[in-house]
C-alpha cells in the first residue's frame, strides 16, 4: 500500500528573509535569550508599579500578580536572579538609568550586565568590602547599626575591612574605623578619661 499523500504536498511557500520575521513582544525575536526576555518582563513589571508609587497611588492587584509571576519567571530561568537585579538596580545608578532609559532588548541586555556583576560582587570579597565601603556614608545611624551588626555575621568580609583599610579609603577616626575597631575606641576613651583624672588631681 502506498502512503497517503500528505495535505501539503506540492505546496510552495515563499521563502521569507530573516528580517522580514515580525518580532516578538517588544522586539524580541522568539526563541531568544529566555534570560533577557524574562529580565525585560521584570522590568517592565517593575516600571509599572513604581509608577503608581511615585503618584503616591496604591499599586494595583493586577501589578501586583504581574511583579510576582515576572519574579517567579526569572528564578526559574535563573536561579537567585531577581535579588540580584534589584540589588543592581539599587547599587548600580546605570542600570537604573537603562531601567528608564531604554526599552526592549536594549534595555534586557544592559540590565542582565548588572544582574551579572552583582552575581560578580556576591562571590568576591572584596568587591562586597568595596561596597560596604561606598554605601557606608550614606546610611542613617541606626542603619549603620545594623550593618555593622550584619557584618559580625561575615568574618571574611570584616577582616578584609579590617585589614585593607586604607586601600578601601576607610578613614581613621571614622565611625567605619571605630565600628571595625571597637576595642582600640574603647583603650582610647580610657586613656582620656584617666588624663582627665590625673590632670585634675
């Protein structure tokens, strides 16, 4: 028995140039990175919640589910990478820049590039102490409090504070020195009370 012949046969299709294939939602191309089209849903997500909070509006529940499934997506695409975007989207002010800047694959790339350098930060040591470093001004006193706090937690990144303080630009007599080195803050408030005392006698 022969096979049946299929429906199609003899049928010709035009062939169809690469750039003539629409794109995808927002100009991804389907079948592209799974990364960058989830990092770009993200942020969209995200741009549409912040909206609302910069009206001093409360954020809607369909944002809301939006921010949650766009999130859930990214972990499962990769692991870890929504804390990390929104790490870098607080300590990187370029990527926050391209978040409203730019739009699409444009902004997908450059946001997986910050997504990927606090990946970077998070197994480097240094990279964290040069942070720690460069965020430590700008904390409130209770806020410092508790990063020094935090910091009791991470016996690698405290040494390597400790021990590099000059290198990170940590200044002697700072409230960064003096939290590094409470006992010699201590010795030296000791030292002046009894120079009081022995004047005052």
């Amino acid at each position: 028995r022969e096979a049946p012949a299929s429906l199609f046969a003899g049928l010709r299709l035009p062939r169809v140039q690469r750039e003539q294939v629409p794109a995808g939602l927002d100009g991804f191309v389907p079948g592209g990175d799974p990364l960058q089209q989830a990092v770009e849903r993200y942020a969209r997500a995200w741009v549409d919640a912040e909206r609302m909070v910069r009206q001093e509006l409360p954020v809607l529940e369909h944002q809301k589910k939006a921010l949650f499934e766009a999130g859930r997506d990214l972990e499962r695409v990769r692991r870890g990478g929504e804390a990390d975007l929104r790490a870098a989207l607080k300590h990187q002010p370029e990527i926050r820049q391209a978040l409203y800047g730019l739009e699409g694959p444009a902004r997908a790339r450059k946001l997986v590039e910050g997504l990927e350098h606090e990946d970077r930060v998070r197994k480097s040591p240094d990279l964290r102490a040069a942070r720690f470093v460069k965020t430590w001004d700008g904390l409130s006193r209770e806020q410092q409090g508790v990063a020094l706090k935090e910091l009791k937690r991470d016996a690698q990144l405290e040494s390597i504070l400790r021990e590099k303080s000059r290198e990170l630009g940590i200044r002697k007599g700072s409230t960064l020195d003096h939290g590094l080195h409470p006992h010699q803050r201590e010795h030296s408030l000791s030292r002046s009370r009894s120079r009081g005392m022995d004047m005052g006698m």
